[in-house]
C-alpha cells in the first residue's frame, strides 16, 4: 500500500513537471529500503510512459523544435555514460552523490526564482 502512494503521489508531482524522481527516489531509498541503483533505475522505467505521453501531447500542440535533435543524441550518449557509472559505484557513493545533485539543483531553484521574480 505505501508503494502504491509513493507512486502516486510521485506521479501527482511529475505531471506538474516538476520531476516525481526527486520525490520517488528518496522514498523508495528511505522508506521503502532500495538500493540507490534499484530506486534510480525504476524512476526511469516509471518516466517512460509520462515522457511518451508529454511527447505525444506537445508533438500535436507543435511545442518541438529543431533544438530537439542537437539535444536528443547527446542525451542518449550521455544517458548510456551515466548508467554505466550508476551500476559501477557503491550504492553509498551514489546515494550522496543524488543528495549533492539534489541540494544544488534546490540552491539554483532558489536562487533563480528571485532573479526571475515569481509568476
């Protein structure tokens, strides 16, 4: 049952296009006890249809542009790279390296919101 609302509520935050990740992530870790490769990689299998389904949403509403390309290919290859490193570091290592991307990622949200004034 606690799975089916981490689920959900992951969901909930990446339909509004935050990114349920970085809700699904630690949850699963903390809370439910998975291996930080394990909670990576099924945020990304949990991805796959809201991306297919945002895909097909902005591809009829003409929201992609030829931009799309130059930045598809070198995120497949980098996407390969990351997963290779994801699989080959200690669980432990990996854990707090997400912790650091995450505190960052928080700082520049912060940071840029004031610059940017809120809407």
């Amino acid at each position: 049952m606690l799975a089916l609302l981490i689920g959900f509520v992951s969901g909930i935050i990446s339909g509004m296009g935050i990114g349920g990740g970085t809700l699904l992530i630690p949850a699963l870790v903390f809370i439910i006890g998975s291996k930080q490769q394990i909670a990576q990689s099924i945020n990304l299998l949990v991805f796959i249809p809201s991306a297919a389904a945002a895909l097909f949403v902005h591809a009829r509403n003409h929201n992609i542009e030829n931009l799309f390309l130059k930045l598809a290919v070198p995120g497949c290859a980098g996407a390969a790279f990351g997963s290779l490193l994801a699989v080959n570091l200690n669980s432990n290592l990996l854990r707090r390296y997400f912790g650091i991307f995450l505190f960052i990622m928080g700082i520049y949200e912060i940071t840029s919101s004031k610059k940017q004034g809120c809407k």
